[in-house]
C-alpha cells in the first residue's frame, strides 16, 4: 500500500504549487497574499498552500478581501479548503464570513502503475473521447442532469475552456444508442508528474454497470501515454470505495465553501 503521507506531501508539493501559479484554460489568475483567485469560469475560485500564514483578525481581513473582490464582479466563488491545512480556524472563519460549506470530498491518489485494471462494459456501451464542439454540448446537459448544474452555464465554460485548452484535457464519454450516459475528463497538470480525474457524471439508470470504472480505466491509459506518473481524484462518498478498490489511497478531504453577493 503506498505511503498515505508520501503521496500527500507530494500533492502539497507538486499540484496545489501548480494551482497557485497556473490559470485554468481559459481563466485568469491573480493573487491577493498567499492566495490565488481564478475568474473567468462557471464560478469565482480560490486556494491557498497548505498553510496561510496568518490568524485571527488578519484572517478575517484577507477573507473579506475575497467576498468585496467578488462582490464587485457580481460573482458567486469557491473557497477551497483540506483538512490538513493551516490554520485550523479557516472553516469556522469561513462560516462566520457568510460562506456556505457543500459536500465534503476525498482526496484519493494513485501511483499510475497501482490502477488495476478494470474489465470493459457492456457490448452496447462504447467509451471514446469526445470530439469537438457538439460533443461538449452533450456533456454539458448530461452535467446539468445529474449534477442540476444550469445547463448554459456548464456549455459555456466547456467550451471557454476547450478553446483555451493547450492540450491538457481529455474528455472522455460512454454513449449508449447515440446517447451519453456517462463523461468524465482527464486534466494533466502541466510541469508536474501528476494528473486529475475529474467530472464523473453517469445518469442514475446506468449506475452499477461499471461504466465509472470504464471510464477510469480508459483515462489510465491516456495518462500513460501522457507519462503521468500520478492521478489524483476529489471524491463523492459514492466514488470512494471504487476507486479504493482500484488502488486509490485516502490522504485527505476537501471541502468547497461557497459565497455569493446574491445571497446576502
């Protein structure tokens, strides 16, 4: 079982460096501190390193940089947080600022040559990467389907982001009688040995046919091709135990908590 603190320390190192210093495609950076902010998505969002730097009332006062930031913009934002981060007070901070806590996730992380290999799906399923414009569409109301994501919302920062792309996402889809079922992506981080497995969305009747680990498994052998040397995936309670099973260690959780100037 590989290192639950090896493999953390170097998602502290190699990926949240990354997400403090490189912009999503299509998406703008900027810094306030020790913090990033990226504009230009579905939503606001930041991120810090493992430990700000700061407490108490300058805490407070860099929290309410981001909210008159945002406020400004008349736009929604993510704060990310782990739980091994410092300070330790930054949820409650958070709370007390007004933002809201959504589902907490698990941080799971594979060496890429630790993914077991998983038996393909059903004759009438193919899995694929998508392809272009209209394709990005279908993924965009699949999201809305499952996830309850707006529709137009999701489509725009798809294709935003596709036109931005240099080259690091792959979307992958599981299309049944001409119709996504299931999509996810694979996001390489560009000057790290790691990439994420994101946005797995499958329509609650095709669940439990294995189509999630179809989908994992094709985007191991991207990332291979990539020479990643690691993936990383944020989990769903629902998630977790797969991905467990397919090699996946536990190293921390992360929780999304959310302001938005329309809710005050």
């Amino acid at each position: 079982m590989p290192d639950a603190a090896r493999l953390l320390a170097a998602y502290d190192r190699e990926v949240r460096q990354a997400e403090l210093t490189q912009a999503e495609p299509g998406q703008q950076l900027t810094v306030d501190g020790p913090l990033a902010r990226l504009t230009g998505g579905r939503r606001g969002f930041v991120s810090g390193p493992p430990d700000l730097g700061v407490t108490g009332a300058a805490l407070d006062e860099l929290i309410a940089r981001q909210r008159a930031f945002f406020a400004a913009r008349g736009e929604e934002f993510e704060w990310k947080t782990r739980a091994h981060d410092r300070p330790a007070e930054l949820p409650e901070r958070l709370l007390a600022a007004g933002f809201v806590p959504e589902e907490t996730e698990t941080v799971l992380i594979a060496p890429l040559d630790a993914v077991a290999a998983s038996a393909p799906p059903s004759t009438d399923v193919v899995v694929r990467e998508a392809d272009g414009h209209d394709d990005l569409l279908r993924i965009a109301t699949l999201s809305a389907t499952v996830f309850g994501h707006d529709e137009a919302a999701v489509a725009a920062d798809l294709l935003a982001r596709a036109r931005a792309d240099p080259g690091t996402t792959t979307h992958v889809v599981a299309e049944a009688d001409g119709r996504f079922v299931a999509a996810s992506r694979l996001e390489v981080v560009p000057g790290t040995g790691f990439a994420g497995l994101w946005g797995g969305a499958t329509l609650p009747e095709w669940r439990g046919r294995g189509l999630y680990r179809a989908l994992v498994a094709h985007r191991v052998g991207t990332a291979r091709d990539r020479g990643v040397a690691y993936l990383q995936v944020d989990a769903l309670p629902m998630s977790r135990p797969i991905l467990e099973r397919l090699g996946f260690t536990a190293v921390t959780e992360t929780t999304p908590y959310v302001w938005s100037p329309f809710s005050r």
